[in-house]
C-alpha cells in the first residue's frame, strides 16, 4: 500500500496507525467497562465481562490497564472529562454566570441520562471505597467552578454580596448529587431535570438579591 512511499515516511504512517488503533482500543474498552459498571457495579463486575463486551482480548485491556482498579479510575476520568468539556463550551458561550450555573447543572443532568460513561463513572465514585480510589479530584474541581462562578454573579448583581461563595458551592455540589441520588433510586432518573429545576427554585430566594420596589409600585 505505501511501497511509492520513502521508508522513514512509512514508518511514521506505520506509527500513526498503530497510534490510531491503540487510542481506538482503549475507548472501546472505557466504554464497555463503562457499560458493565454500570449495569453491575464494580464488585460484580469481571475483566472477562468487559473483553466480551468491548470486543477485544485480554492482551489487549492489560496492554492498556494493569487492573480493574485502573479500569474503574480511567472510566472517572473520561466522565469527569465529558462533564468538564461540555461546561467549558458552556462558559464560553458568554451568559451571566448564575444561567451559566444553572445551564451546567442541567446539562449534567442530561448527561446523566444520556451519557453511559457519565452514569458509570458516577456509580463509581460511591463505591471507591471498594477499591481504594481516590475520587476527590472531580469535585473539588467542579466546588471550584461553582464558587468562581458564584463570584461573578456577585459582581454582576445576581447574587447577594453577603453570600459565602465557597459555602454556596459546596452546597450546590452536595445538592445536585443528592438530588440525582434519589431521582435514581426512586425512578432511574427519569425525573431528574425536573428534580434539578425544583433544587434550583428552593435556592435562589436564599441566593438573589431583593430588590426594593421602585417608584410608584403598590
């Protein structure tokens, strides 16, 4: 196929390719890992169950991860990475930072409903005491975001200034794990959007500044 092409050339097509078929594997194998998580947690879930549903040999998921420890680190990360991705596109598209709050938490939600790796990787971090995993990154970095963002909806008058930003976000955070907790348990999420828009109508009396009303209102 590549005999026209000069040697140091083809072994760099050769590379590329070989590249190319690795980052396919190790997708395929975050994603049926993902599926088999999610379907049966990470006690009951086997290597052997993932190979058969990623389609790949054994070979090929220890070339990649050496235990299902890894396996169920990696298949956090790529969550933490779907949610972190679509929240970045959020924020730029430029809207006031309490919407753009709200936007994320609604599209975490989504996420959640239509994302499998996303379900899994939630799974995941309840039971990382099962393995040991150190699963605070992706919160702390969503508290974060959340309490830079309560600060800019400060300056921009949509919150109240008395307001602790850093307690607000963790706040934020345990509620909206909370609130899709129980929308699994009680209905496999099928409510969850709208279990979100309530969590959000309860805070924002706590939140938004009065304002006093203005010349001439009853």
């Amino acid at each position: 196929m590549y005999s026209s092409i000069p040697d140091a050339e083809t072994g760099e097509v050769s590379t590329r390719i070989m590249q190319q078929r690795a980052k396919a594997t190790r997708t395929a194998v975050i994603e049926g890992a993902a599926s088999i998580f999610e379907e049966v947690g990470y006690g009951n879930a086997s290597l052997s169950d993932v190979t058969d549903r990623a389609s790949v040999t054994k070979g090929a998921l220890y070339f990649h991860f050496k235990s299902k420890e890894d396996l169920a680190l990696a298949v956090i990360a790529e969550q933490h990475n779907i949610v972190r991705v679509a929240g970045e596109k959020i924020a730029a598209a430029g809207l006031p930072a309490l919407e753009t709050m709200i936007a994320m938490c609604r599209t975490f939600g989504q996420q959640l409903l239509d994302e499998p790796i996303v379900r899994a990787g939630i799974r995941l971090t309840f039971e990382a005491s099962a393995f040991n995993g150190d699963v605070k990154g992706p919160y702390q970095d969503w508290v974060t975001t959340m309490e830079m963002l309560t600060r800019q909806a400060q300056l921009e008058g949509d919150v109240r200034p008395d307001v602790d930003a850093a307690d607000f976000a963790r706040y934020l955070v345990a509620s909206f794990t909370g609130v899709q907790m129980v929308s699994n348990v009680l209905t496999e999420r099928r409510d969850v959007l709208k279990r979100i828009d309530d969590m959000w109508r309860f805070m924002m009396p706590a939140i938004v500044p009065i304002h006093p009303p203005g010349p001439g209102t009853p």
